[in-house]
C-alpha cells in the first residue's frame, strides 16, 4: 500500500513537471520565433545596407544618400504537412526575383529536403514578379512542394502590389477541404469500437480486415498514421492556421477522446498501421511474446516524448524531432537512423511480438499520462462528492436537532 501510495505522489509530481515543461517550452518557442525572424530578414539584403518595415509582409532595402529603394523582401507562407512554410523572396527594384530563403518549416526535414535539392527555388532567380510564373512540382513531396510554391507566390505578392500596383494574392481559408481520407479516419475508427465490443466468433477475421485495410490505407497509400510530431502539432496549436493533411490528427483526436471516455485504446490492437506490420510478420517467424517490467521501460519511453515534445514546441517543428521508423517503412523517406531503427525493428518482429510498440513507441506514455490524469482527476472528484455529501448530512441532522429543540 505504501509502495504504491509512493509511486502515485511521484507519477502526479511527475505529471505536472511535464505539463509545465511542456508550456514553457511553447512560450520560450514563440519569444525565440520573434526574434529570429526579424534577424534572418536582416540578413537577406544583396544590395541594401538599412532595412526598414514597410508592413508585416514587405520590408525595404535602401543604401545611404538614395531616395529610392534598390530592394524589398516579402515575406510568405504556404500550409504544408506539419503547418505553415514561411518564405522570404528578395526582389529587386525592377521585379527580379534575387534571392529565396526558407525561414521556418514545419514539415518533416527529409520532405523538405528534397524539395531544396530538387534545385526548385534556384529555376527562379531572376524571373519577373509582374508576370505570372509557373513553379514545377517535386514527385514524392507533394504537399511540401505546394507549401513552398504557395509560400513563394504569396510572398511576391506584397512587392508586386508596391512596385507594380498589381494584386494577384488569392484569399484560401488556413483549414482545407474535408477529403475522403478523414472520412475514412472516422469510419475504420468506428469500426475499430465495434469490433472491440463485439462477441463473434469471427471477431478476429474482422480485426485483421480492419488492421490490413488501416496499413494498407494509412500506411503506404497515404502514411496518415499518428506519431509524437502529430502529439507536438495538436497541443501547439498550429494546426489551427493550417495543414496540408488533417487525417493523422483526426485519428489522434479520436484515439485520445475515447481514451477520456471510456478509458480503452483500441488503435494500437486494431488500427494502427505500424502494429499491423508488425502482426504480419510475427505471422511470418516464429515469434514470443516478452513482458518487460523493468521500471527503465516504463519511465525511458515517456522521457523521450516528453523531451521531443518540448524541443517540437520550442523550435515549432515537431516534425524534425521525430523519431518513429513511419517515414522509412511507409514512404523511405528519413534519416540514416530512421533507416537503421526500421530495419532493427523488421528484423526483431520476426522474432519477438511487436518490438517497438512494447519499447519506444509513443503511445504508451501518451496513454499511461491520460489515464492517470483521468483517474487522478475521478478521484478528486469522487472526494469533494464524498465530502459534499457529509456536509449535508450534517446539515441535515443539524437541522433536525435544532427542529426537535424547538418542538419541546
């Protein structure tokens, strides 16, 4: 008993910490986020020595002893995967295109990456802001290509208006279309809760139909599935203004809801896409299942989300500090360690029954933190019913003593 009073001070201790970590985190993100900017803007001058802000999008460049500006820089944005692509275009008096920066993006680093070395920014120095020019896409980074160009467009936009008196900016609301895959994120999960709950005999043909459909769909169509980037996203807020695909947060609004409700997850068992892999190949060796009870694999799990929550709040790119085989194993995009940590983690289920959901995956902490909270929080609540409930009984018999006193 006093074992586990012990250990239920130190999980609340724990979850506070964590909880204001997580907000300090957010806030040093955002002061970090204004003072860079105004510094990388800075930087981006060719011809200019002083900078002077014209408005929120559009600076000026100008040299001592001339009237006229020699330069502006816009500044733009595009929704990608993750959130907002910020842009800066440097344009010279004339309307040429000089120089194109990157200033912040929320998208995954390898993404990204390939939309740089694809050499899309350099076909357009020197191309004219009043005409209308044409951006070619990069396969493989669909959405990340669309926030760039988006980005880049809208941050001519400004310096267009200011050299040339045109306007060819076009108002698209932050929050896209609803589209057949969040559709489907709400379906399979439904189907998910019904499988769970249902007695047939053929409950488990229904739960690898949903499993194979889920990895088949979310997995390597689409690679929709949630991970501690999505986490970083939804409690950051910036999907607010913006994403490129809403299916992987859907999934995990849901997941976390019913957790809240009813205190069961049934993603893990039934829709997640990595742990139908897995199944698939333990089918495929002969594999056991290990429990590790050590208190390392309890508490090394949740440090990890915990520190690649704060650095994706801090820096305001969850995406880059992400360290699930997703990527590789749906859509070989990622690091060398991605790489190394996905092959590990195929090889060792054809031996062991799911490696990585019983080690580092990120829905294990993020579980354990909204069950303990919730039992935390029904328990408060259980007490102050308790107490309130004395306290009119008290009342109660209070009143009657007095009524009985006057009676006499």
């Amino acid at each position: 008993m006093y074992s586990k009073k012990r250990s239920d001070f130190w999980k609340k201790v724990a979850s506070i910490v964590s909880v204001i970590l997580l907000l300090l985190a957010w806030y040093g993100g955002s002061t970090r986020i204004t003072d860079n900017q105004s510094g990388m803007v800075d930087q981006l001058l060719i011809k200019g020595d002083l900078l002077n802000q014209i408005d929120d999008r559009l600076y000026e460049g100008r040299i001592p002893n001339n009237l006229n500006p020699v330069e502006y820089i816009g500044l733009g944005s595009g929704i990608g995967y993750g959130g907002m692509t910020e842009v800066a275009v440097t344009v010279s008096s004339l309307g040429e295109i000089q120089r194109i920066a990157v200033l912040s993006s929320k998208d995954t680093s390898s993404y990204l990456d390939k939309v740089i070395q694809s050499n899309l920014m350099e076909k357009l120095l020197g191309e004219n802001i009043k005409s209308n020019f044409e951006i070619d896409g990069v396969s493989g980074a669909t959405i990340s290509t669309n926030a760039l160009t988006e980005a880049i467009k809208r941050a001519a936009d400004p310096v267009r208006v200011e050299l040339f008196d045109i306007n060819r900016a076009v108002n698209e609301k932050p929050i896209s279309y609803f589209r057949w895959l969040d559709l489907m994120a709400i379906v399979m999960f439904t189907m998910a809760i019904l499988v769970n709950k249902t007695r047939h005999r053929k409950k488990s043909m229904f739960n690898w139909a949903i499993m194979l459909t889920s990895m088949c769909v979310f997995g390597f169509y689409s690679s929709s599935l949630f991970s501690s980037s999505t986490m970083g996203i939804l409690i950051s807020g910036t999907w607010l203004s913006g994403l490129g695909n809403y299916t992987s947060l859907i999934l995990l609004s849901l997941v976390i809801l019913y957790i809240i409700a009813t205190n069961k997850n049934v993603y893990c068992n039934t829709l997640c896409p990595f742990g139908a892999t897995q199944e698939c190949l333990a089918k495929l060796g002969n594999t056991k299942t290990i429990s590790l009870t050590p208190v390392f694999f309890e508490w090394f799990p949740r440090g990890l989300l915990l520190v690649t929550l704060c650095l994706g709040l801090y820096y305001r790119n969850p995406a880059s500090f992400s360290y699930e085989p997703f990527g590789i194993m749906f859509g070989m995009i990622g690091s060398i360690y991605l790489f190394v940590l996905t092959t590990v983690t195929i090889v060792t289920s054809l031996v062991v029954k799911r490696p990585w959901c019983r080690t580092l995956c990120p829905m294990n902490p993020m579980t354990d933190f909204i069950r303990f909270n919730r039992q935390w929080f029904k328990s408060m609540l259980n007490k102050h019913l308790a107490k309130r409930e004395i306290m009119e009984a008290n009342q109660m018999a209070d009143a009657a003593v007095k009524s009985n006193e006057v009676s006499k």
